[in-house]
C-alpha cells in the first residue's frame, strides 16, 4: 500500500460529532505518524464551508493542518446529503449553487454566515498552497529515501498545481451567478435520515448449514 486517504474533515470536536466522525484530532495525528514511520503516503481530507466559521477559523484550520503534517491534503466544501442525519442541522441554510451536477464536494453550494463565498476560496486555496509548499514537505519529497514515494509526490504536484488553477478560473467565471437563495430543505425535500443505514447495527442471520447429502 503505497497511500492512505484519512478523512480528518475538522478540528472542531464539535463539528466532528455533528457528521457523526468517530475520531479525535489525536487519533488523527496518530494515524498520520503510523503511516509515516510505515512507509506510507497520508492524505487527509478536510472539509470547510460550516455556518458559524469565520476568518479566524480558517487561520486555525491551516494551523491545525500544518500540525498534523500530511504528505497530502484535499481540501473539500461542505456539501450535505439527504440521506445522512448532517442533513437535518443544514437544511436552513441557503443553496448558492443550483446545478446539481456541482454537488460533488469541490464547489461551494452553500452560503456562510460570516465569510462570503469569494473570502471562502481564497482561504481554500491559500491554505492548500500553505500546506503543500511547507519547506519540509518540499524537502521529504525529494530527499525520501523511497523512489515510489518520490514518484507519487511528483505526480500529485503536476497534477495538483493543474487542478488548483482549474478551480480557481471556473470559480471566476461563475462568480456572478452564485446567489443565495432557498434553503437546503426547499432545494431538496425532506430529510431521508431515517433510510440511513450505513451506521446502523443489523443483525446477522445465522443461515443453517447444509448437509454435505443436501
């Protein structure tokens, strides 16, 4: 195993428990570390875009990511599901962005309270740079003892800096167009929370055994 995607989403234990993670920020760093001293490549996903963040939380969200010093980061904009109990504690929240198809965790679909959506990006996309181009990550990448860690960071860099603008230019060509507008639950529906099973505890049923005649 060469890389390991560890959803950290947050810093906030509070936000953790809204969505429902069932770790620490220790855990995380934990995690981080044994993977590092195995060899393997961590990625860690974090998620931005919640309704009471401000300026400052984004400072302490770089500052935090910069603690737990992954070999990679994918920065990702909250983006609720119906079917999820997250659901229910946005469904006030006003929808920006009504293309569907951009509910894929890489635009930003709902508005913030406190920082507007433009104020949003920028952070985004100064703390993935902040994060990616820390003289240490530079340094391990290229001084790593493992030629297929080497190759994995050269291609996530190629690749990254390609999608890093890509984002940043498809952000200015629709900045006109996001408007706040009806909420979460008006856009959607009701909640399907109740059809979530992905956490639940079923059961197993203990089928009888044939008989080697049968």
């Amino acid at each position: 195993m060469i890389r390991f995607l560890l959803g950290i989403e947050s810093y906030d234990q509070g936000t953790l428990a809204s969505i429902r993670k069932g770790a620490t920020t220790k855990d995380d760093r934990e995690a981080i570390r044994l993977m590092r001293e195995h060899g393997m490549i961590s990625m860690a996903t974090y998620v931005v875009g919640f309704e009471e963040e401000r300026d400052l939380d984004y400072w302490r969200s770089f500052q935090q990511l910069l603690l737990y010093d992954p070999d990679q980061i994918q920065l990702l904009y909250i983006t609720p599901h119906r079917w999820t109990p997250f659901f229910d504690t946005v469904a006030h929240r006003r929808v920006i962005q009504t293309d569907v198809t951009k509910w894929d965790y890489k635009h930003q679909v709902l508005a913030s309270r406190h920082v507007p959506p433009w104020r949003v990006l920028l952070w985004f996309k100064l703390m993935e740079l902040g994060v990616q181009l820390r003289l240490r990550m530079l340094w391990r990448s290229l001084t790593h003892r493992d030629a297929a860690y080497r190759h994995a960071m050269r291609w996530y860099y190629s690749v990254g800096r390609r999608v890093w603008m890509h984002e940043v230019a498809e952000f200015l060509r629709s900045f006109g167009r996001l408007r706040e507008g009806m909420t979460v639950r008006e856009f959607w529906g009701e909640s399907l929370s109740a059809h979530e099973e992905a956490l639940a505890r079923v059961p197993r049923r203990r089928e009888p055994l044939l008989r080697a005649a049968d």
